[in-house]
C-alpha cells in the first residue's frame, strides 16, 4: 500500500514538472498562431511566393506577375480582379492575406 501511495506521488510530481516545463512552450505556440502571417505584396511577390495564397496556382500566379509588367504596379488589392482566373470568390479567400505597399 505505502509502494502505491509513492508510486501515486511520484507519478504526480512528474506530471506536474512536465506541466510547469511545458506551460511556457504552449502559451507561446498559442501566441505564434494567432499572430497574422505577413501579407505577401503583390507588386513584388515572385510567381512561386504567389503560389503560397490559397487557390492560386503556377499559372495563375504567373498571369499576375505578367499582369503588373506588362501594365505596371497594383494600385490596389482589388485591382487583381483584373487578371484572368481571379474571380470574385478567389479574390474574396486572399485579399486579407495581400497587399499593394509594403510587407505588413
């Protein structure tokens, strides 16, 4: 009976040494997740940086960067619905994820 009562003890000593140790490291990840990611500017963003926002692929993201050199920068972010395969709803899932000026 006294082995299990240690046993007991032990085992709650290891778990709340686990729980202080491990406390800081999950408030932090918590905090990292909620942090916004950094917008990626469309003006600057290479195809292969485009391709990071959701629904947008190799081609789309090349038409974008054809896009601004061939008539020059974004003015605004809504001026991305000008490039073919950019739709309402595509725009709507990525514009607070973009920007025209610099990296937030």
């Amino acid at each position: 009976m006294k082995t299990n009562i240690k046993l007991l003890l032990v085992a709650g000593l290891f778990a709340a040494l686990m729980l202080s140790t491990l406390s800081p490291v999950l408030a932090q990840n918590q905090a990292q997740s909620k942090t916004p990611a950094s917008k990626i500017n469309i003006n600057t963003a290479s195809a292969a940086e485009l391709q990071n926002l959701p629904r947008i692929g190799p081609k789309v993201a090349q038409r974008i960067v054809d896009y601004r050199t061939q008539n020059g920068p974004f003015k605004k972010v809504e001026d991305l619905l000008k490039v073919r395969g950019i739709g309402e709803k595509v725009f709507e899932q990525i514009k607070d994820r973009i920007t025209v000026g610099e990296n937030k």
